[in-house]
C-alpha cells in the first residue's frame, strides 16, 4: 500500500504529520504527486488562502488517483468538516484529536460513504500522545510540547480548532529528547500553538524556561530552538538563559501583528507599543546578535492609513532581524470577522508588500552584522549548491553557504567565519572553532 502526504501550516501541524506517518505500519510512502493507495492531507485554517490550498490538494489527489482513500485532517478539517466531506471523493475528515488514532481509523474505512471524526475540542484536558521521532526532508527535528491557546485574539480562528492550552509533562518532554537525540538529531526545535503558556496547566505547575533549562542540564543535545513566543511570555529568567547557554539558540520570533496601538487593542493584544519595543531593546541588550524575527499583519479591520503608516515607521525602528507578513484574512467566528471597516483586498497587499519590503530591509542589515564573525552552521542534509559548496543553518535562523565544505556532511555542525552576502545568503568558509 502507498501513501501520500501532504501538510500545510506551522511546525505543529509537521510535527503531528511525522508522527501519523511513524503510525501507519504497511504503507510506503510516496511523493504527493505520484498515484498512491491513499492521501492524507493535514491541513491550516488560519487564512481563507490556506483553506483554498487544502482543496486544491484534495482535487489533485484525486485527480493523481481517483479510487484512492482520502482522508482530510487538521485545522480546516476540524472547523468545517460537512464542508470538507461534501467534495466528492472525500474518504474520511478527522479532527485534530483523532490524528493520534489514524492508523486504526484507516483500517476500518470504508470507500462507500464520507465518513466525518470529528471531536469537540474544547473540552480538551490533556495534549494528545501523538508523538514523532523521525522526519523526512528535514535536518532538524521537531517536538510538540504544547498544544492550544487561551488567549482568543479577536482574529484567531486558532483557539476553536486546537482548544485549551494543554503541556507535555517534563519528563516525557525529556525523554522524547533523549529519543530524538538517539536517532542523531543534532537541533531540536520547540514547538507549541501557544509556547510561552508551557506547563501553566500542569499539576505542578511548570515555566518554559524552567523546561528548557532542565533540557539543558540533561546534556543530551547539542542545538536547542524555540518557536514563536508572546510578547508577555519572555521573562528575565529566560533570557539568562539565552545570555549563558551556548546550546540554545540565538533566535527568538515573536509576534507583534502591529505598531498602532488602537489596532493592537481591537485585536485583542495585551500590550502597546511602548511595551514592545523595550522588550526588544531589553532582548538584544542582553544577548549580543541575537536574531529576532516578528509577525506583522496587514489590513486588520479599521487600519486606515494613519494607523498602517504608525505600524511602518514602528517596525522599521525596531531591532528586528526579520519579518514574516500576513494579509488579514477574515475568519469565521472570530469576533474580528463582524467589525466594521473592513479592508480592501487590494489594500491589503499593498500594504503588505510595504512591510515585506522593510522586512528584507532589515534581514540585509542584520546578516550584513554578522559579516566577519564566527558562526555555528548546522548543514542540511542534500543541501549541495556548487561543487565543494554546501548549505547550512546558523543559530541566527540564517541562511550560509560554505565554500569550503567538500569535507563535511548534512546534519553536522560547523564553525563558520561569514566573508559576504550573495543572493539573500551569508556566504563564509569553514574554520576551527575559537
């Protein structure tokens, strides 16, 4: 039996992807483009894009194979499953729960009638025990030590498809990254729908930066990353972290969506301005070059001009490594989704493309400080550009070319003296570490 799989959205949706492939015993995977026995498809909602995304991939997978079983999975599967399960050729759409059950859901399938598992994910108490420890395509691995947000942003559909903010216990944590150090794993990447709330719902109680600090005490990996985190979650004690650890990386992405503060109480944000940028200016005064990349949202409901040109000159002012821009996309059942002033979709990316510009503005001007100095570069594996060239992952979150890398192999990390920049990379030489 071949399957095919295909995910879109953030690392936690990879992570549980990873996890379902290690659960279905029998199946060869196979490219998503080629005729399989079954496609399963883990989706986003958190644009209409990505909802559209989805069923293009259930159109294509029928279309690669049209007797095959389809399940759909994920994010958009658990906010619209009757929408979902009425395309035709649909097999199965599971909730983000059941994906922990998969690989006994699909024994028991049947190609006559759309079957729809779909639990009410509110009432979750405990994260699921979907766990991963391999991961194809990827030289680094991922682990999901928190699941859901209780911070109900008014456009976040989020809350309603993933529930509560639920935590991995810290010994399972710990083990799982034992495991994945076993399986040769040099960086593991923290993952979470909502990071920083880590261990709150734990009895007892629990901090992020208490986990990573026990991570690191453990001595069982060599490159620890943290995903996205809320303004308010990064504390002092983290940062001593980052100041005094080697290991964890320096990077941090933090959410900011805009740089009016009007916008940022309609959103339901609980900070202004003032608040960000001295969390910045704190973060990079306490660990020298650390990368900091950040969200920002273009067109929410009521940004006129004046507001969408505070949220320019805002985050071209900050310390900002990097910037991931996202068009507002109205999203149902969020409280966003019946304002008032709704924005035009060609203002909207107007705009966007004004900040993606500042972006790339400032990932230049942050790699172009990085220029003579030492870096740890974990290469990716088949990341060959050139003969004797190979491609690799600073700490910094940036993208490096080693010239000089003939001898070296993907998943190994390296110490790298970066000479230049060329076409959006940092381009250096191998050289002993210091």
């Amino acid at each position: 039996m071949k399957i095919a799989v295909a995910t879109l959205g953030c690392k936690v949706n990879q992570y549980e992807s990873a996890a379902m492939m290690e659960a279905l015993d029998g199946f060869t995977v196979v490219p998503f483009e080629a005729v399989a026995d079954c496609y399963l498809i883990n989706t986003c909602t958190v644009t209409g894009k990505t909802d559209y995304q989805s069923r293009q991939l259930i159109r294509r997978a029928l279309r690669n194979n049209p007797g095959a079983t389809v399940i759909v999975t994920g994010c958009y599967a658990q906010r619209a499953p009757e929408e979902i399960a009425r395309i035709p050729g649909v097999t199965l759409v599971a909730g983000n729960e059941e994906k922990a059950d998969i690989g006994r859901i699909l024994k028991s399938l049947s190609r006559t009638q759309t079957r729809i598992l779909v639990e009410d994910i509110r009432n979750r108490k405990r994260i699921s025990n979907l766990a991963a420890t391999s991961f194809a395509g990827h030289t680094r691995a991922f682990l999901k030590i928190q699941d859901g947000c209780n911070a109900h942003c008014s456009y976040c559909i989020v809350p309603l498809t993933r529930g509560p903010a639920r935590s991995l216990p810290m010994p399972e944590v710990l083990s799982q990254i034992e495991q994945l150090s076993g399986k040769g794993y040099r960086e593991v990447v923290l993952t979470g729908i909502h990071l920083g709330e880590y261990g709150r719902d734990l009895d007892p109680s629990a901090s992020l930066a208490g986990l990573v600090a026990r991570i690191l005490a453990a001595g069982k990996i060599e490159r620890l990353r943290l995903s996205s985190i809320e303004p308010g979650e990064i504390t002092d004690e983290l940062l001593d972290i980052f100041r005094q650890s080697p290991i964890l990386c320096r990077h941090l992405h933090i959410p900011l969506q805009s740089g009016d503060d009007r916008i940022l109480r309609a959103m339901g944000r609980d900070y202004d301005t003032a608040f960000y940028r001295n969390l910045l200016d704190r973060i990079v005064s306490a660990v020298p070059d650390i990368a900091v990349g950040i969200d920002v949202m273009a067109g929410f409901p009521g940004e006129d001009e004046e507001a969408f040109a505070n949220t320019g000159q805002f985050v071209a002012s900050l310390p900002a490594a990097y910037f991931h821009v996202f068009p507002y996309s109205r999203r149902p059942g969020t409280k966003a989704s019946a304002m008032a002033a709704q924005v035009g979709e060609n203002d909207k990316k107007r705009r966007a493309e004004i900040l993606r510009g500042i972006g790339r503005d400032k990932k230049k001007a942050f790699m172009e400080k990085l220029i003579g100095k030492r870096l740890a570069v974990l290469i990716e594996n088949g990341k060959k550009v050139n003969s004797g060239q190979v491609k690799g992952l600073s700490e910094h979150y940036m993208p490096v070319i080693i010239t000089n890398g003939e001898q070296y192999h993907g998943n190994q990390i390296v110490c790298v003296v970066a000479e230049h920049l060329q076409n959006g990379f940092l381009v250096g030489s191998a050289a002993d570490p210091d």
